[in-house]
C-alpha cells in the first residue's frame, strides 16, 4: 500500500529522543520543551510560542485567554476537520458557519463582508449581531490544506468590526502569505503536529502570538495553572495541556527538516498538477495570490470523486474524501450558516486527497498518477 500521509523520520529522532531516555527526562519538564517553543519560535519569526498537547488544545487556550464564552459566537468556516468547531463548542461558545469559496477552499471573504454588513452593529467596540445583540468575539480562518485566504482583506475586516482572529493554521506550518507566516497574522495562531501533519510529535501542538502579556497567560494556563515551582499552588482553574519533553524532542528533530520537507511537498505538487492536469473532469485547488502554501496533502476535485475513491484504495493508493461539512453533523445541523451556494457541501462531495507523504519516491508518484489515469482512460 501507498499510505496517504505518514511521518518522514529521517533525521535526529532517535538521537533525540535516546537523550531523553537515557537522562530520564520524558516527561512534561525537560530542555526540549523550550528547545521547540524557541525553533519553531524562530522558524515562523513569531515572537512567542507555546506548546501543548494537540492542536485543539490551543484553540481551546486561545478562546479562554480572549474571555469567549456562553452567549458568544465564534465565526468559522463550514468546511473544515472537526477539532475546529468542537474547541469553540468547549468554551460553550456558539459557532457562526460562513460558507467557504469555490476555487480556494478557504473563507469566503466576499460573503463575509456583505454578511457582517448587513447583519451586525457596533457598539463601544464590541461587534454583535443585530438580530440577537450576541457579541461575535472571533473569527477562525482555517487555512485549509496550507493554503490561506486573502488575509490582508481579513485583517481589515478584523479591525473595521473589532473581531479579533485566531487562526487555525494547524494544517499551515511552513505557509506565508507574502512572506509572513501562517499563524502570525491573529491574535493567536496554532499548529498541529499530529502523525499526518507535515512534521510530527506524534500528538501535539503549539500556540502564537505576539504578544508578551498573552504568552504568559498561555504558558500558565496550559501547565494547569501553578505559581510556584515547589509548592502546589494554582491561582485559577488551568489546563493539563503540556507537551512531553520526549515528543518535543522529536520536534525538534522534524523541524530542523521542514525546509527539506516543504521542498519535497512541492515537488510532490507540482507533479501531480502537471500530470493530471486536463485527465478527466479533475480540477484543482486555487492557491490565494500572495501565498506561498506548504503543500501538506494533495487534493483535488471530480465529480466521479466515490468511484475513485474506491478504485484508488482497492488498488492500494490509500485515499481518502474531505472533511464532512459541519454543517452537515448531527451535533452542529442546527447552527446558523451563511451561505448562497453551499459551495462546502459541493466541495466535500467531489474532493479527494490522494497519497502525500513526505517521503514518497518519484516512482511511487509515478505510480500513483497511473492508477488515477487509468481510471479515467
């Protein structure tokens, strides 16, 4: 089998994490800890970093560290993984669903725009809507796949309705949108390094911002809150979100290979992009102007998209559909959806992503692109 997304080891892992075990230090204190918040901190020139255990866990910090709670909305995409709506749904937020746009995936910015103009007020700085007078205290781009959205456009809207933004980038490490790194643009960012992103802890995350004051309160919050490093002495109600020292240490392997990961992601993308092009009915993900995306996992869309799917893994080319909108979940159907085309549903019903691992050979590539054009030949 061709696995769809697997972990590339290739590097100081085992050198690492052998430095972990053989000084004991697996656990949730150690240098490696500190060792990735400050790489990574440096990779995505962001001023602060703060690990923990998985992505969802940082947007869960975030939203606590910004006072959202009952009786708030949070704005966020329709098509996106799960883990996206079910942090807002932690803070007993309610999710807002903007429809996204049909070419890129990403938030549609232009329905967004007339949404919120017709629809909300402001009042001392406070954006809410006028049919409820709800206070909208986020919004959540989720840059799907690397790509982004227009996010100067966004960051205007930002500050023109007082909604501050935390950007689900767990899908984005290593993507700029002219030239600024996916993550930083928010109030907070996250990262995910789950087993399938394109560098791994095998479960973690990690959270940005610029901001000294937040930094603190997110370090504190998510080592469940104690003052003192001897006594047991917690000051609020805090989180066990840390981030062992032996997976931040595979981290810290996976990070000093990302440029040499990206490179080969885009390798990877380039190729099935010229050798699929004009087969069948595919078409591709529109990449935003002004991004430079990191390529993480290869999907595209056709209307033969169950059919493929099936022959593809029957075939062993691990493949797999998009994300259910959540919309169309049992727990979120009734959420309100801003919508015209339900162009998130029309996505999921056609999009497949196909193998994508860092670490596929060219001939593993070239295997893949035969058993899609046989498919359609």
């Amino acid at each position: 089998m061709i696995p769809l997304s697997i972990p590339h080891l290739a590097g100081n892992e085992w050198t690492y994490v052998k430095e972990c075990l053989d000084t004991g230090w697996v656990s949730t204190a150690g240098a490696y800890v500190s060792r990735f918040e400050e790489d990574i901190a440096a990779f995505t020139r962001s001023k602060y970093a703060i690990s923990c255990m998985n992505g969802t866990a940082g947007l869960h910090t975030a939203m606590n560290l910004l006072g959202i709670g009952r009786g708030d909305y949070v704005l966020a995409p329709n098509l996106t993984f799960v883990a996206t709506l079910n942090a807002i749904s932690y803070t007993k937020a309610d999710p807002l669903l903007i429809d996204v746009d049909p070419a890129s995936w990403q938030l549609d910015l232009k329905l967004l725009e007339r949404w919120l103009a017709e629809h909300t007020s402001i009042t001392d700085t406070v954006c809410t809507l006028r049919e409820d007078g709800r206070r909208i205290a986020a919004i959540m781009p989720v840059h799907v796949l690397g790509n982004l959205c227009d996010m100067d456009r966004l960051q205007q809207l930002s500050e023109a309705y007082h909604i501050p933004i935390i950007e689900d980038s767990t899908e984005a490490l290593g993507s700029t949108f002219k030239g600024q790194h996916a993550g930083t643009f928010g109030v907070f960012g996250t990262s995910s390094f789950n087993g399938n992103k394109i560098i791994t802890t095998g479960g973690g995350g990690m959270v940005f911002t610029q901001d000294e004051h937040l930094a603190t309160r997110a370090k504190h919050l998510t080592t469940t809150a104690k003052t003192d490093p001897l006594d047991y002495f917690h000051d609020e109600v805090g989180y066990n979100y840390r981030l062992v020292n032996v997976l931040a240490a595979i981290g810290v392997a996976q990070l000093e290979q990302l440029p040499d990961l990206i490179r080969r992601k885009k390798h990877m993308d380039a190729y099935y992009r010229e050798q699929l092009g004009g087969v069948g009915d595919i078409s591709f993900q529109r990449i935003t102007p002004g991004v430079d995306p990191n390529c993480w996992l290869f999907t595209f869309r056709t209307g033969r998209m169950r059919e493929l799917l099936t022959y593809l893994n029957d075939r062993g080319i691990q493949s797999r559909p998009f994300w259910t909108p959540m919309h169309d979940l049992p727990m979120y159907e009734r959420l309100r959806y801003v919508t015209e085309a339900n162009n998130a549903r029309a996505v999921h019903a056609t999009a497949i992503s196909i193998p994508s691992s860092s670490g596929l050979t060219d001939d593993q590539l070239a295997e893949v692109v035969g058993h899609v054009r046989a498919f359609y030949s």
